[in-house]
C-alpha cells in the first residue's frame, strides 16, 4: 500500500520528481554531430528499450536544452552505456561546458556520433521518431549497429546520486 498520494489539484512536482528518484537507472552519454559538423553530447539517464522487432530505443531531452535543435536535425545518435569507472565522463557530459570534447578522442560510429572507449555497451541509431511530451521531446532511434563492451559493470544513478551495484549474498 503507498504510503501517500497526491490528487492532481494538490501536485507536488518536486515529490514527484523525489519518487522518480526512487527507480534506478543507468547513465548514459547520447551523442551526435551538430549542424555545424561538431560533436555533441550530453548525460542521460532517460534511456531505455522499446522494441526488439524492430530494435527501437528511446530517450528524453528538456525542451529547453541548447542542444535540442541539433540533436533534432541529426541523422543518427549513439548511446554510450557508461562502465563503473566513467563516472567523471558522465559529470563531465552533464555540465555546460561547451567545451566537453576537449581532450577526448572518440570513435565515430555512424553519422559521425562519438563513441567512448570503455562502455558497457553502445547503440548506434538512426534519428527517426520524436514526440512531444510535456517538457521534453522524446527521441526513439532505431538501432542499426550495437556493441557489447569490455566492461561489465555499469554506472548508475539512485536517489540523486551515483551508486554501486553490490553482488548478491550467497
């Protein structure tokens, strides 16, 4: 039984969004080429699957992000499923420094989306499908090429932080 609820009259946003924190999640850098022919990117933890057949994946972007336009108009984006050991990769993607590519030297996947060496695994999609919703545009790529990478254990985010994934007691 919940221990409390909220009529929609009485909607407490930021309840909300410390329920949502509840669900853990896995971290993610989602990647493309800008207009301008630049890298792209940014932390995302709104990743998921959709479909099998055809492989579809889904993620989400603020409405208000600087970078929508260009992820809109891209042809492909790639989803970097970050390892354990990336966690300042991922604080990196999440900040606003314009200059996050600094230094780096990714792979290009298709379309020219950067990959990251050391993920768990990579999705490298065509930019098909996108909804509104609510404050947010909701991209669904279908994915033409993935990988598995070397490293098994992944980097997730728990009630508003970072955490470690423990192995179960015998």
């Amino acid at each position: 039984m919940p221990s409390s609820t909220s009529p929609v009259a009485d909607f407490d946003s930021r309840a909300f969004r410390h329920a949502l924190g509840r669900f853990t999640t896995g971290v993610t850098i989602v990647t493309a080429r800008g207009a301008d022919g630049q890298p792209i990117g940014l932390t995302v933890n709104s990743f998921n699957s959709v479909s099998l057949d055809p492989p579809l994946v889904v993620w989400s972007l603020s409405a208000n992000s600087p970078r929508l336009a260009d992820f809109v108009a891209a042809s492909h984006f790639a989803v970097n499923v970050l390892a354990v050991d990336q966690q300042a990769l991922s604080d990196r993607f999440a900040g606003r420094d314009p200059e996050r590519f600094a230094g780096l030297e990714p792979r290009q996947g298709l379309g020219g989306a950067p990959l990251f060496d050391g993920c768990c695994a990579w999705f490298e999609c065509a930019n098909e499908i996108r909804h509104e919703g609510g404050d947010h545009l909701v991209f669904i790529g279908r994915v033409e090429r993935f990988a598995t990478g070397d490293a098994h254990v992944p980097l997730v985010f728990h009630a508003g932080r970072y955490r470690a994934l423990a192995e179960p007691a015998q």
